[in-house]
C-alpha cells in the first residue's frame, strides 16, 4: 500500500511513536507499505524549525533528507500539477501546507495518514 504521511504523523514517527494510533503504526510498519513523504512537509518542518516553533526538531530539519530516506521513506516532490489541484480543492481550509498535502494524496492516489479531520473537506482518502 502505498502512502502519504502528514507532517505531524513524520514527526510522531520520529520523535514520539506513542502518539500514532495502532492503526497508523501498523500501516507504516507493514511490509509491502510505500510510505511518502511530501517537500511539503520538509518546507513546513524547516519553516516551522527557523521559526523557533519546533525546536525539538531540529535534527530533522537540518538533515531532513537523509534522516527521511534512512527509515525507508520516498521523497514526494510537488508538481505543478499537485500546486493546481492544490489552488482548486474547495472549502475555507486556509493551511497551505494541508492543502498541499491533501491534494498531492488525492492526485496520487493515495491515502494521506493524518489525524486531522478537518482535511475530510477536501475529498482525501484519510487514514488513522
């Protein structure tokens, strides 16, 4: 199965596996799965680092591809068909970066493992 992580489950994934859900921890861990992890959440991670919002963090933001593609996580690029569909998803969600997100897990055809319910309005297949 094939998956995309939102920035809060890579950073639960990293920093603290208690706050997964067992689904979520089972999903990742299953053998066969191809987890993905978006340039948007290494954006989010590093803005977020520099703007001292998460500074346990920084291991991560510093050295965010090796330590991403060392556990076995693909690199999801944005496309400007992901920033298109992103611009168009419908709804008041303002957050870029679960815009971006969400519209990278529908048109790649993937579930987007995320506790945030509010990503539903957008049509994402969301697991947790």
């Amino acid at each position: 199965m094939r998956l995309l992580l939102d920035t809060h489950t890579l950073l639960w994934t990293a920093f603290d596996e208690e706050l997964l859900s067992p689904r979520a921890r089972h999903l990742i861990q299953t053998r066969g799965s191809e987890v993905f992890v978006s340039a948007a959440s290494a954006w989010e991670i590093t803005t977020k680092y520099r703007l001292g919002k998460l500074n346990f963090a920084r291991a991560l933001a510093e050295n965010f591809i090796p330590r991403v593609t060392a556990v076995g996580y693909r690199l999801l690029p944005i496309s400007v068909e992901h920033a298109v569909r992103a611009g168009l998803l419908p709804g008041e969600h303002k957050d870029p970066f679960d815009r971006m997100l969400a519209a990278q897990a529908i048109h790649e055809d993937m579930p987007l493992l995320s506790n945030d319910p509010q990503l539903d309005v957008f049509g994402v297949r969301r697991e947790w």
